[in-house]
C-alpha cells in the first residue's frame, strides 16, 4: 500500500474508523466528517450508553460502543481522549490495539491567565508515550490541528487544512495522509519522524492564542507542495 510519489496516497475508502474519546467535541467532529466520506465510524467511550448517544446524534454509518469493543472492532483507531487519560486508558486496550494503526492526536497542553501553554512528556510526546505503551500498535501522529467547530459545523463543506502525518512506519503514514484526504479541503502531508511529534502538539498551544486573538479558526496550510 506504500506509495513512492509524496503526493500519492493509497485507496483507503473501506477502511473502518474507531475513535477513543469520541463524545467529545473533537472525536465527534472526526465521527461526523468520516461518516460523511462513507466510513463505517465506531465512536468509543468508557460507557456504551454515552458512545451510542453521541453516534446517535450524528447518525450515518456512525456507531457507538465502549472503547474496548471499538479498538477491537475498527481497522484503524484515533486517540482523542483528554490528556489526563491518555496512557491509562491505552495501557488497558494494549491488547485490543495490538497489530493496528493507532493515531494519536492528542496535545498535551496546560491553561492559565496567559493562555494556553504546552506541558511536558516524559517520553517526549503523546505520541511517543502511545508507542512506547503500544509497543505491538503501528503508532502515527496526525489531526492535532484541525478545527472541533470547523468540523461538527453543517454549513462548513471544506475545511481549508494541511494535517501534518508523523511516524515511523511508511505504509501507515501513508494510509493516514489518504484518510485526512477523505476530508474535503484536507491535505495528509508527511511530517516526518515520531520523534518530532513533540512540537506538532506543541504548536496548537499557538493556535489557540491566534485564534483567540483574531476570533478565527484557523489550521495549517504549507507552501511548495
């Protein structure tokens, strides 16, 4: 599945999608944008009843279970938990996740009367902390800085977004930049290496002050590509 042109990517359109964390604003934005591409779409949550409510909501191909049967279930599974959760709740579906495409798109970030500001990870990153957890797991990095407003609002049909896709692993970097393209307006562009995920989180701290500022919600578009 591996493409040799960067601006290739695989056809993934049968490829089904988990999302952990999916009541929240941002893994139901990623549900609905999904469901709307034709994926079958299963949102998880630590309960099924608040999973099926969410997916009900957003109907389409979307379904909702507890996380354990989602990352079971999906081909390829999206980590939009709270950072405060995040390696508790991936220790305990290690083996569910196990051999899968895991993409983590998780910011680490604190809040204070300055604003928001990116805090520390031991590992280094999110995305290196679900690798070094989910040694079995095909660990990518990507969606950290695509608008939850953008995504859920109806009268929005593109998104106007690069999503940077970082990892280790080419033919999963690949299938990651193919379905941020399922998205229309969406562009997957390869980030590099896991090891620099670290300042891709970071960097939303920034886009939260920008958009505060200018009362926007503003992404990432990259030049020359």
């Amino acid at each position: 599945m591996s493409t040799d042109n960067p601006t290739d990517v695989p056809d993934v359109s049968g490829v089904s999608i988990g999302i952990l964390g999916g009541t929240g604003d941002q893994g139901k934005g990623l549900a609905r944008r999904f469901g709307l591409a034709g994926h079958t779409v299963l949102i998880g949550s630590r309960s099924a009843g608040r999973a099926q409510e969410a997916a009900a909501a957003l109907g389409g191909t979307v379904r909702g279970a507890e996380n354990a049967a989602v990352a079971a279930e999906a081909d390829v599974v999206i980590v939009a938990i709270p950072w405060d959760g995040h390696r508790s709740t991936l220790e305990s579906l290690r083996a569910e996740l196990a051999g899968k495409i895991v993409i983590d798109c998780v910011n680490p970030l604190g809040f204070d009367k300055q604003g928001a500001y990116a805090l520390p990870v031991e590992e280094g990153s999110a995305a290196q902390q679900a690798a070094a957890v989910l040694p079995d797991s095909r660990v990518v990095a990507a969606f950290h800085h695509v608008s939850a407003v953008l995504l859920l609002d109806p009268e929005v049909a593109e998104i106007d977004l690069d999503v940077l896709v970082l990892g280790d692993d080419r033919e999963a970097t690949d299938i990651v930049r193919g379905l941020a393209g399922r998205i229309p307006g969406v562009r997957g562009v390869y980030g590099g290496r896991l090891r620099n995920a670290h300042q891709v989180e970071a960097l939303t701290a920034n886009l939260i002050s920008i958009n505060r500022r200018y009362k926007a919600h503003a992404g990432l578009r990259l030049t020359d590509i």
